[in-house]
C-alpha cells in the first residue's frame, strides 16, 4: 500500500497577496487549488491515505477534512523540518510518496515514478528547460545541478551549476521512498548533526536537496525517475499569470493537462 505525504507548511511570500489569507497549496490554478490537483491525481492511482504537513493557516487545511500534522515552527525552519514532523505518519506500514505543496503533476508522471522499485526515487524532468526558457531569461540562474550516472542514479543534486553540463534533468518535488527503507531514513534524520552546516545553511533551515545529497553520500540508491515535462512548479504570481495565458492561447497543454 502507498501512501503520500504532501509538505505545505510555508507561507508562499511570492505569490502574495493570493497567500496573504490562505496556504499557498490552497491558492488555485485555472480554477482549482493546487491540493485539489495533487490530491485527485493521487487518488487517481489508488493512493487514497494522504497525509497534509501544515504550518501557515494550517486551519483551513484542516477544515478540509485531512489528516494533518502541523510544524509549529513552520516561519523559521524549512522543509526537511516540515516532513519530520510528521513522523508518526512516515514510519507507517507501505511506501511513501512524499510531494511539495507547490507542484502539480499528470498521471502518468506519478506512474512513472510508482513504477520504480529503487530505495529513493526521485521524478525528473529531463526536459526542463522547455518551460524555464519561458518562465525566466535565464534559466541557468535559477537552475540546480543534478547529475545522473549511465544507469539513471542521482550522484548530486542541489548545487550551483557554472553551467548546463550538470544538469541531466530537474528535481520537481515529487519523491518515492521504499517501504523497507524508512527505519533507515528515519534514523539518517536522526543522526543528522544539528550544529551542522548544510550546503550553507544551518539544521532548521536544510534543503531538501541537501538531506537527500546527505542520503546519496551514505550510499543510498537515489534513483531518478524520467519525465518529460507534465508537471509545474507555481512560485510566484508571475508563473500564475503565465500558466493562465498559456492555457488561453492552448500551449499550457504541452507542459501540464489542466
């Protein structure tokens, strides 16, 4: 059985002021929020126990009806902090699908990544860079690396490229964990040092990219699950905008079925 951890603790400062009064998994995309979307893929696949990490307004979340658990902590920490409080739901029995609140994904996309039989997989779009020509002027700015050895394993992931060599592919926020791992992945949390430095910042404020790089370092089978395109990532009211015009003149549907 699989279950899904969605990560929805943050206040979303870029997509104000939609975020002002609401999460930003509750701010809608054509109509119908982002939690909706994810959550009706999910189910669409027979994923049905979904789990809600909260922290800004975590009650309307709450009145929704979800499962929730709530980072009390969620306006100084970040997201490894976000998926840890919910522990009592990880350390449940069956894989785990653990997804960011900001994402938005086809079928066949979580499909791709059920498919997997690695310890970690990881959804990866290899052509990412057909949208973020269009999200932004340059897209290497933004752009992390993440590097793929010949048999699709993740070797890095997180860091800043100098250019597009390191990039085989980009991490969207969608992660698939082993159900027999998930005693290990618990206590590889647990171990962490938390006077530590990660990739710049310290404990509370780790990437997700960096908790994973630490995963790989200790040889964990990371495992990228390819793509191509069908999914969004909505950070800001600009991607709003744009995902809105884009379905207007039809070319949103080369990225996204909305």
């Amino acid at each position: 059985m699989t279950r899904a951890l969605i990560l929805a603790a943050g206040q979303g400062t870029r997509l104000r002021p939609l975020t002002n009064d609401k999460p930003k998994c509750l701010v809608p995309l054509l109509g119908k929020t982002l939690l909706a979307r994810q959550v009706d893929t999910l189910r669409q696949a027979g994923i049905d126990n979904i789990h809600i990490a909260t922290g800004y307004r975590c009650d309307q979340i709450e009145a929704l009806g979800f499962n929730t658990t709530k980072n009390p902590r969620f306006a100084e920490t970040n997201m490894v902090e976000t998926l840890f409080c919910a522990k009592d739901f990880i350390q449940q029995e069956g894989d785990l699908i653990i997804a960011y609140g900001d994402i938005v994904y086809n079928p066949e996309n979580l499909q791709a990544l059920l498919a997997s039989d690695a310890e970690v997989a990881l959804m990866i779009d290899k052509r990412w860079r057909d949208l973020w020509s269009l999200r932004l002027e340059n897209p290497l700015e933004d752009a992390e690396t993440l590097v793929l050895d010949e048999h699709s394993n993740v070797i890095e992931l997180g860091k800043k490229p100098e250019n597009y060599d390191r990039i085989h592919g980009q991490y969207t926020g969608l992660i698939k964990l082993r159900s027999d791992k998930i005693p290990a992945f618990i206590e590889h949390y647990n171990k962490l040092d938390r006077a530590g430095q990660y990739d710049g910042n310290d404990f509370d404020n780790m990437y997700m990219t960096s908790f994973i790089q630490g995963l790989i370092d200790n040889s964990w089978q990371v495992k990228a699950a390819i793509v191509n395109n069908g999914w969004l990532e909505i950070d800001s009211t600009d991607d709003l905008a744009q995902y809105e015009n884009m379905a207007s003149d039809g070319t949103l549907a080369l990225f996204y079925r909305a």
